[in-house]
C-alpha cells in the first residue's frame, strides 16, 4: 500500500502498540492504553517528510516485514 500511494503523497505505516491492557485481552496487558498509543502518536507526528513502508512498535523498534 506504501508503494501504491507514494505517488499520491501519502505515506503508510503500521504500528504495534505492545501487549496493551484492553478489554480484547481481558486487561491482562503489560502496558496500559496511553503506553500502547505512544508509537502511534510518535509516527503521526513525523509529518510529511516522515518514512513510508515502516512497521515499528513500542520505544521506535523495527519490526521486519
């Protein structure tokens, strides 16, 4: 999708937010909801110039495609 939309100028990214405590798992997360939303506020604040095509998770971890 990242390759289809770079012509667009619209950047793709995906993100994990971690084991987070959430009603799907029955809250038995190890991070709360404001520590799983973290990776995925930092990516939308790069802004435009930001990178395309990345998958990362929690502390800006790269995690392989």
């Amino acid at each position: 999708m990242a390759i289809e939309l770079e012509p667009e100028g619209i950047r793709v990214n995906a993100v994990s937010p971690g084991y987070t405590r959430t009603n799907l798992n029955g809250y038995t997360g190890t991070e709360t909801v404001e520590e799983g939303a973290r990776e995925a506020v930092r990516v939308i604040l790069l802004g435009p110039n930001g990178p395309s095509g990345t998958f990362t998770r929690w502390e800006n971890q790269t995690i392989p495609w």
